[in-house]
C-alpha cells in the first residue's frame, strides 16, 4: 500500500466515521420518560440502547485519532515505520490497517 492509497482509505474511513455519527446522534440521546410505553422494561432497554451507542461513539473517536495520528505520520515521512522501535511495519498489516503505528512484535508486547 502506498502512502496515496493509505491516505485515502484512511480519509474514507473518517468520512464513514461522520456518517456513523450522524445516524446514530439520535440513539444517544437522552432517554425520556415516556408515559404511554410499557413501562419500566422499555424504558431500561432503551437507556441500555443509549449507552451502547454512548460506546460506539467512543470507539469512533478513539479511531478517529488514530486516522489523524496516521495522517500526521504521511505528512512526516514517518507513515509505515513503527512508532516503538522504528522498524518498518509489514506491508500486509498496514493494508490490513492503515492508521497502526506499530509493528507486530512491538504491539504483542504491550
């Protein structure tokens, strides 16, 4: 993968991340107290519902810092190289994920 590819696949996925946001913007909203739904249960499901998307929306500003870490590293020169010992990182692993920053032996020990 060339550093034009991991550009833009990583700019893709950050695009797919914003598009996840707004969809699920409604999902993690707070949940209100609804007089006509069936009661407790439904109310329970629904809070559970909110901190699953609570989750999610975590993980994808987790992933989001890693794309621009990633794009960062491009800018530098620095794309491709481990982030720990400076090794190059394997061409399958950065095709596989393009914002890793480290190398195989380097990410099994930590």
């Amino acid at each position: 993968m060339t550093e034009d590819e991991a550009k833009a696949a990583l700019n893709a996925r950050a695009a797919a991340l914003a598009e996840e946001d707004r969809i699920s913007g409604e999902a993690r909203a707070p949940v209100t107290l609804q007089q006509d739904s069936v009661g407790r249960l439904s109310r329970m499901d629904a809070m559970q519902q909110q901190a699953m998307a609570q989750a999610q929306e975590r993980r994808r500003g987790h992933e989001r810092l890693r794309i621009k870490a990633a794009l960062s590293r491009i800018e530098e020169g620095e794309w491709g190289y481990c982030a720990q010992c400076g090794e190059a990182i394997a061409p399958a692993r950065l095709a596989n994920d393009p914002s890793v920053a480290t190398c195989f032996g380097c990410a099994s020990a930590a």
